[in-house]
C-alpha cells in the first residue's frame, strides 16, 4: 500500500492523473507527484554518565510507549536545524548533534493510513536547558543503556533493534571517547 495507490484525479485541476512506478503526473497541466518516506529526524540524547534520554508518546501513533525524541522534517528543512527545533519543541533542550547514528526505515502508524518514514538518528548532547516533556511527549525519562525498556514498551519497529545495537556498541566503545 503505497501513498499514492489512492490518488485519481490531480490535486491542482482535477484531471485523470497517470501512476507510472511510485510516480503521478497530470497530463492537463503538468503536476507531478513521487512516493518518498518522509524523513525525520531524530536523537538518542545522552548524559555525563551515558543515560540516553526517551519520550513518552502523548499521542497515537503507539500513545504510551517510549520513542526517542524527534520528528518530522518540514519542507526543505536542514536535517539538523529540525533536529534542534524537535528537541527543543518537545524536551525544551537546546541540543548539539554529535555522531550519526543512522538512517532506519519503517512506517508511521498502520493499515491505510500507514505512512512510509525515513528515520535519521544522531547521538546529542545538551547544551543548555531542564528536561521538560511538551508538545506530543506525556513524559521524558533517563535510562541506563544496560537497562532500557523491553521491546513491548518501545514504540515503532525499527527503534527496538536500533537503540540495543546502538547502545551494544556504545557500551563496547573505549572510555573517553
Ligand atoms: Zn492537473
């Protein structure tokens, strides 16, 4: 199911559009459309003793469960000028991106309303500021990375595996890094 299997008519005048590989275009006037993830942008934000700072979701998708702070690129925005805008909207920390963790797939809530997402991660660490959850985050704790919360309590699909790889290496890399 992808984002555009719906799509019929062009948005702009309403004409027949033609679906040519994740890809629309209108003959009438020219609109074309692709299929992307959307991109975020996200931080596994952590502490002088190596705590990595998690969100509770307020909201769904996946209310309740632990996500890493972060969200959704706006349009033409620097990944890492959205990343401290992220940070700061939603933990009130001003931030500073260090290392880049990585890009992960996955989608944004499910069935047809599921959204395609390309997950950017970079390690933070904060520069000014209290940890305070806002906007779409109920709650903002530290957890030891030997102690995070189990698979069930994480949100989304690629977060789990992510952050244990991530944390599995972290904890291997030398003191002092
Ligand atoms: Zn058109």
């Amino acid at each position: 199911m992808g984002v555009l299997d719906g799509w019929r008519y062009c948005p702009r005048c309403g004409s027949p559009l033609v679906h040519d590989h994740g890809r629309v275009e209108c003959g009438a006037c020219g609109f074309v459309h692709y299929a992307n993830s959307a991109p975020t942008a996200s931080a596994f934000v952590l502490d002088d003793g190596g705590h990595v700072l998690l969100a509770r979701r307020a909201y769904e998708p996946d209310a309740g469960l632990w996500d890493v702070p972060g969200g959704f690129l706006e349009e033409g925005e620097d990944p890492l000028e959205g990343l401290r805008r992220e940070l700061l909207e939603e933990t009130g920390l001003t931030i500073e991106p260090g290392k880049f963790v990585g890009a992960f797939t996955d989608t944004y809530g499910d069935g047809p309303r599921a959204t395609a997402v390309l997950n950017l991660v970079w390690e933070a660490s904060i520069v000014a500021g209290e940890p305070a959850p806002a906007d779409d985050v109920s709650q903002l704790r530290w957890f030891p990375q030997s102690a995070l919360p189990s698979d069930e309590e994480l949100a989304f699909r690629w977060l789990a595996p992510s952050l244990r790889a991530w944390a599995l290496a972290t904890r291997k890399a030398p003191k002092g890094r």
